[in-house]
C-alpha cells in the first residue's frame, strides 16, 4: 500500500501536532490530578479544539464539516493522543456519532441533530450500551437467552416510548448534549431481536446523570451514569426499526472504535518513546549518561520496535478502510488487541527507563501514561474482541 500523505492529510498532521503541542501538553497533567472527576473536564479546550475541526472532523462537507478520511483520521488522533489520549478521545468519540447519524439516521434526524452538532462548539456525543450487568452479553449474546442483554425497557405511549432503568460506564456521559441509547423493547426474544435504538438529548423529561466515574486512567474522558425514569422520548428519536437496534451499526461505522482505539494508543507510545529518550540523556551520579547503559539500550529500542509496529498496523487499517480493500472489519479487530498488548509494554518499558537510577521515580508524566494505557485492559472486552476476529477474517 501507499502510505504517501497528501498535502492535506499532512495539513491535518501539523495542525494537530501544533494543537496538542502548546494547548494539550500544558494542561494534561493539571487537568489529571484534580481528585473530583467532574473537575477533570475542561469546556475552554473541548472549544478551541472545536474551532480548529477536532469534533467535526469526519462530518461530510456537505453538512459544514471537513469530510476528513480514516488514514487522516489516523493521523490526528494519533497526534493529538500524544498531547493527551483522553483530551484526544473526547474529540474522537464524536467522530464514531456523528458518523453514524449522517449514516443510519433519516433525513429529519440528520437535520435535526447534525446541524446543531457542527454548529455549537460544547455539542458533544455519546453512546448508551453498557449496564450495570452486562456488556459483553451485549457484544457477543448468547443465542436465542431472552434474559441476557440489555434491561433498560422501552414502552410505546402513543407519540412517545417511556424509558425506565439506567446505563453506567457512558462515554461522554455528564458533557454530552445528545447519546444514542440502546434499550430493550422486546423482553421475551433475544438482544438480537429485541433491541431498539433513540437518539435522546440531555434535556429529555425523566433522564438525568448519575454518578461520575473516578477512574485511574482517562481522568479527563468522562464516563458516567445515565438514569431513565419514566423519560419520555419522542417516536420521531427511534433510530431505524423498532426492535432493529442490534444491527444498526454495521459496515464501517462498527470496527470504527478499534481502529479509533489503536490510533489513540499509537500516540501514547510515541509520547512515551519520546519522553524515554529524553530521560536516558540525563546524567547517572557517576557522570555516565543513561543512554550508554546497555539495559536502558536494549529497552529503548524495544519501545521504538513496538510502537513502529504499531503505526504500520494503524496505517494499514486505515488505507483498507479507505480503499475498501483488504480486511477492515477484522483487522481493527485484531489492532486493538495489538495496540491493548504494546501500550502496557511500552509505557511500562518507559517507566522503567525513569527507575534507571535504581529507583523507580514517581515522575509524573511517565506514570501518568501507565495508568492512561492500562485502561485499554477494559475497553470493549478484550477477550471477546479476539473471538470476534476470528469470525470477521
């Protein structure tokens, strides 16, 4: 394949790394050890990030975004993760959204929701899936169980569906202005065929946000719960068929958090090789330089063999999902969980690196991005992300 960039792809590139050189990087540590997770979050960078097409990047022209394609895609936010991976997956998660509303949503809808989108700055997305429990019953249900799956039920009342229960682990949950909510409409068949989809904004009678999540990774990524009593959802928000929910993202639009996960995670490894080189520059007690230390060596390079690895795999999967050839779908797949397995390595290898003195330091931007890549262990079910390859190839 040609991986040779495009003027604009390139324009794309260096707008980012500039964005996440002097905007991102000033603030990612800041914004990581505020102990309240609410406080985390900051609206001043979500709207300058806006400005420059972060948020609306793959919105089609026609609707007053930039279009932007998957190796472009690739790019920015690989750049803008090494600036700060949950600033970068704040924008990003609005790409997977906004893309599926241009793609299933009826005109109506896409007027309705897409124009209010590109045109307010703070006009962030999310998905409602995961509940308290289940979710990997939801990505790979057992067939034909009526009991597994979803539980938020969905009933019709004339020109209105009554929503009842709660989602928890919402990205996005707490700062966005519209979700896609998956909910149960059919209890007595399985997820697969009773599964409908809503497009429900922030501001729906009978819906609210509950708890925000304190995790140890992803400070400044949101992820909260979302609570349904009685909410009443207009017939005009069901997204295709009743009951057709399950399948509604397929094509492109399904594998398109693998692939957005590996480009995340690409970034973090290049912030991190970069930060070991500059480190094993530093002086030993003794005069010696750590680069010179044959361990420190050894290890350096592996991070550099990895993490080049890794963007050969994210540009691959970028250029099949551009040019429709190759195995795009199964191939994301299998980018996650290669891009899961080389960013614990990697942001280990350069904590280490910091512990070259015999003491492993608490510097706080190399472990800053081990607790941000330890949160690809729960992201979307690794295991059950591998046996989802295997049916894809």
């Amino acid at each position: 394949m040609d991986y040779s960039l495009t003027e604009e792809q390139r324009a794309w590139q260096l707008k980012a790394r500039k964005f996440a050189e002097e905007e991102l990087r000033p603030i990612s540590l800041k914004r990581d050890r505020h102990a309240d997770p609410r406080e985390t979050f900051d609206w001043d960078i979500i709207k300058k990030g806006s400005k420059l097409g972060f948020r609306t990047a793959v919105v089609a022209k026609e609707w007053g975004g930039h279009g932007i394609d998957y190796v472009t895609q690739a790019l920015v936010m690989a750049e803008l993760a090494k600036g700060d991976s949950p600033i970068a997956k704040t924008f990003s998660q609005c790409w997977k959204w906004s893309h599926l509303i241009a793609a299933v949503c009826n005109q109506e809808q896409q007027e309705r929701f897409l124009k209010l989108f590109v045109a307010d700055d703070t006009y962030l997305l999310g998905h409602a899936g995961t509940e308290p429990n289940g979710n990997s019953d939801n990505r790979m249900p057992p067939e034909e169980d009526p009991k597994s799956g979803y539980r938020l039920r969905a009933e019709r009342k004339g020109d209105e569906w009554i929503l009842n229960g709660e989602k928890c682990f919402v990205a996005n949950g707490g700062v966005a202005r519209l979700f896609f909510v998956n909910t149960r409409t059919n209890s007595n068949v399985s997820v697969k065929e009773g599964t409908t989809t809503f497009l429900v904004p922030i501001d729906t009678p009978g819906f609210r946000i509950g708890k925000v999540f304190n995790k140890s990774g992803w400070r400044f990524y949101q992820n909260a719960e979302l609570i349904f009593e009685n909410a009443r959802v207009p017939h005009a928000n069901l997204v295709g068929e009743v009951n057709g929910g399950f399948n509604l993202r397929r094509g492109s639009a399904r594998p398109f958090g693998d692939f957005e996960l590996g480009a995340n995670a690409l970034g973090i490894c290049d912030a991190a090789v970069e930060m070991a080189m500059h480190h094993a520059q530093t002086k030993w007690p003794d005069g010696r330089y750590f680069i010179d230390n044959q361990t420190i060596q050894l290890k350096l390079s592996e991070m550099g063999m990895l993490t080049e690895a890794l963007r050969s795999f994210v540009m691959r999967v970028a250029a099949e999902g551009d040019t429709k050839i190759g195995h795009y779908a199964g191939n994301a797949i299998f980018l996650q969980n290669f891009a899961t397995d080389v960013i614990q390595r990697v942001t280990a290898l350069n904590m280490d690196i910091h512990g070259g003195a015999g003491v492993v330091t608490m510097d706080a931007g190399a472990e800053k991005l081990v607790r941000d890549a330890v949160i690809w262990t729960h992201l979307a079910g690794d295991s059950v992300q591998r046996m989802k390859a295997v049916r894809k190839h």
